[in-house]
C-alpha cells in the first residue's frame, strides 16, 4: 500500500504526536503519538500488515487491536482528505 500525503497538506511532528493542516480548509488535525508513529511508517511505504507487527511489539496490544487503529486512522486521514492511498 503507498500512502502520501494530499498536496494541500502539511505535517509537523510535536511533542504529542504530529498535527496536520490542511490548508484548503484552514483546519488542523492531531494525531496522538502512536497514530503518529502509524502515519509515518505508512507514508515512508512499510506496508500495513508490518506496521500492525511494529504497534504489536511496542504496544504491547492484540493484533487485532492493532490492526483495527492501523485501519481507523487511515479511514480518518483518507475520508478528511489529509492522504491518498
């Protein structure tokens, strides 16, 4: 799966997590830092299934778990317009 960001986007990386504007619309969006650490890995082109393996590992969570935020947050990002997959 290749993930990138819409032209109209930019991100910056805080503190707690990483905050994207969409410029279109004047609007920010917030990502908490282990959406953050999912957002980069996908937009850097690891594929979905090894990022749920990373957020499982470092998490400490149920695959399904994992898999489910991995899913949620690109849902969300796709359907505001914030990335194309």
């Amino acid at each position: 799966m290749s993930m990138t960001l819409g032209k109209h986007v930019s991100a910056s990386d805080v503190e707690a997590g990483m905050v994207l504007l969409d410029e279109r619309k004047g609007r920010y969006f917030k990502v908490n830092p282990s959406g953050a650490l999912i957002l980069h890995a996908l937009l850097d082109g690891s594929e979905p299934a090894d990022v749920i393996k990373m957020i499982v590992e470092r998490y400490e969570v149920s695959q399904e778990r994992a898999a489910a935020d991995v899913d949620a947050l690109t849902a969300e990002l796709s359907g505001n317009g914030l990335v194309t997959v």
